[in-house]
C-alpha cells in the first residue's frame, strides 16, 4: 500500500518538474506572468500621484535694473520652500503663449520702466489662468508678502507700499483636461506598437519559413520586399493617428490644434507620425535581425516597450516620477514623439516650435538605423 502511494507521488513530482520546464522555457509566460507585472508595479509606484505640484508662475522682467532684479529677490525669498515654481524670462512672448495655453497659473510682469522712488507708484501686472483660481492665488500672496517685505525691511518712505500697485488681470486660458493630455499619448504608444511588434513577428515568420531567402534569389529581392513592408507600417501609422483623432474629436470632444486651421495641425501631425513610424519600424528590424525565433523575439519587444509605455509621459505626466527617472524619460524615444504629438494638440505648435522633438526622434531614427543595418540577418 505504502509503496502504491509513493509511486503516485513520485508521478505527480516527474509531472510537475516537467511542466515547470516547459512552463520556463516558455519565454512569452515568463513576460506575462513574472516580468510584466513586475515592472507595471516598479514603474506605477515611483510615480508620486499625491504629491503637491507647485502651481507655475512667470515672472517676466522687462526692467532689469536694480531695482527690479531686487524684487525678484524678494519674491524668491518668499518661495523658500518651493511652494510655487518660477519660470524667469526678460520677454513676454514665450511666458505669455503659456499662460494662454494653459501651462501658467499665473504671470508677473515688471514693466521696463520700474525704478522705486522715481514715480508717484508703480505697476505690477499679475494675470491669471481662470481655470486655475486656487493655485494663482497662491502666486498673488506670495507677490503681495514680497512687496510689504520690500518697504519694510529697506526702510523705504511710506508711500512705498502705495508706491507698488498689483494690477490683476484674468486670463482666458485653455482649459486642459486629462483627455486632452491622453489622446497623443495614445497614438504615439499605438504608433510604437504597430511598428515593432507589426514588424517583429511578420519577420521572424519568413525568415524561420525561409521566405526571405527564397526572395534574395527573385526578381523581387528581399531589400524590395522590407522597403515595401516598411512602407505598408508607415501607412498604417498614419491611418492610426488619423483613426484615433478622429474618435477623439467625436467621442471624447478633444479639439485638435488650439488657434491654427485644423489642415496644417494634421499636415504636422502627419509628419510627426511618419517619424515616429520610421523609427519604430527600424527598432523593430533591429529586434527581428537579434532574434531567431518568436519565442526570443517577443520578450526582448516587450522589453522595449513596456518600459516606454510607463517612462513616457503616455498615461501621466513624466514630472511625477522621481528626478533620476525623470531624467532618462526624457530622453526615450517615446517621449520624444509623444511630446512632438502633445505640444501640436495641445497648443497648436508647429514644426518650429517641436524642433528639439523632431531632433531627438531624427537622432533616434539614425542609431537604430544603423542598428538595424548591423545586426538584421535574412535567415
């Protein structure tokens, strides 16, 4: 009897060891099960949802004198614990396209004529972002504390106090909402997937049937056959931006290119999307050219990508993260075409204003090119 029961036990242990061989030996499993969530939980919890953002404030110094700069100072001396963020600038062109756009709580400017003591009083401009009430509030009490200080603690006469006026001015300002942020997120991620794992997988299954080097010996040619496969996943880039802008503007009534005419924000869009295509197509040569079968190829595709899905100011917003993975995010090519995507949404940039953008995805264009071009094999 004893012995019955341990043969059963030992064909339960021999199966079990065998399915936990195969189980391993299943890369895509291991992606799924262990590598997946492993880097979704690492990933989503350096993000600090419940952090204070400092509301951004511009502060725009047209006087730049003595006078003006000493202010600045004070008003630095009031946000020594970082309760908003300053954004410093000698014109009003770039600070105030951000105010309108949504980007500002609010913004300070010193009028180029600003000496103290030299007129009867001065004026400080303080506009703010209707949609962002509290935060510019926060802007305006730390503006006002810094011009008390300023009479105060310099032993000016009395009238100094008078002397400086904050005159207030509400802004209509783009109201952003998450939707808004979401959509370019979105296509860039579709654009990125489309044209990795649309590439991967379609090449590793003819070189492994041997289509590819049965077409070196046609009148085709294999390098006509991957310029045509490429060309095909650039197309489809572009009907997956077109697809997803359009659910976005019926469905979730996201407007596209605040302030331009709606053909030159798709003619950029386009272009950008073209880019992106072009990239991840040939990171997605480089990946098939590494691997010899699906089973290898897929885990290193999810290795690339799933860490740019959550790195990439995709979902959220890459300032949430900690300041070293910040830091790397930046430079993902990922954030580089979601950033090109969101300004000309968002703020109706051109190509112009994304050229560091565009730079950053031409630089990524160039070294997985190359990459590519070294490690693709066509069986």
């Amino acid at each position: 009897m004893s012995s019955h029961k341990d043969n059963h036990m030992n064909v339960y242990i021999a199966l079990i060891n065998a399915s936990l061989k195969m189980y391993f030996r299943n890369k895509q499993s291991l992606i799924w099960a262990m590598f997946f969530p492993l880097v979704l939980m690492v990933i989503l919890g350096s993000y600090n949802f419940y952090r204070y953002t400092p509301p951004k404030i511009g502060v725009i110094n047209l006087a730049q004198n003595v006078d003006s700069e000493t202010l600045i100072n004070y008003l630095k001396d009031q946000n020594t614990d970082n309760i908003v963020q300053f954004k410093y600038e000698n014109k009003d062109i770039n600070l105030k396209t951000q105010l309108i756009n949504g980007d500002l709580s609010a913004l300070i400017t010193i009028p180029d004529d600003f000496i103290l003591n030299n007129n009867p009083y001065e004026k400080i401009k303080f506009e703010f972002n209707n949609n962002k009430i509290e935060q510019s509030g926060i802007g305006f009490s730390i503006l006002n504390n810094a011009i008390n200080d300023l009479s105060s603690e310099n032993n000016l006469p009395n009238k100094t106090s008078k002397q400086i006026i904050i005159e207030k001015k509400e802004i209509n300002s783009i109201n952003k909402k998450y939707r808004d942020f979401l959509v370019p997120g979105i296509i860039s991620m579709a654009i990125m997937q489309g044209g990795i794992f649309g590439v991967v997988f379609t090449l590793i299954r003819f070189k492994s049937q041997g289509v590819l080097r049965r077409l070196q010996a046609s009148p085709i040619g294999s390098s006509h056959f991957l310029v045509g496969q490429g060309l095909t996943r650039v197309i489809v880039s572009l009907l997956q931006t077109y697809v997803l802008i359009i659910a976005a503007t019926f469905l979730l009534n996201v407007s596209i290119g605040k302030g331009i005419p709606l053909i030159i924000s798709i003619i950029n869009l386009s272009i950008v999307s073209i880019m992106g295509g072009v990239l991840f197509i040939s990171m997605g040569l480089a990946i098939s050219g590494w691997s010899k079968t699906e089973d290898t190829a897929a885990p290193m595709a999810n290795l690339v990508t799933l860490p740019m899905m959550f790195l990439s100011g995709v979902f959220f917003p890459i300032t949430s993260l900690p300041s070293w993975v910040k830091y790397f995010s930046e430079f993902l090519p990922l954030t580089f075409l979601s950033d090109a995507l969101r300004q000309i949404t968002l703020n109706g940039s051109n190509l112009i204003d994304i050229t560091p953008q565009l730079t950053g995805l031409l630089i990524w264009i160039i070294i997985t090119f190359i990459l590519a071009s070294r490690v693709f094999k066509w069986e």
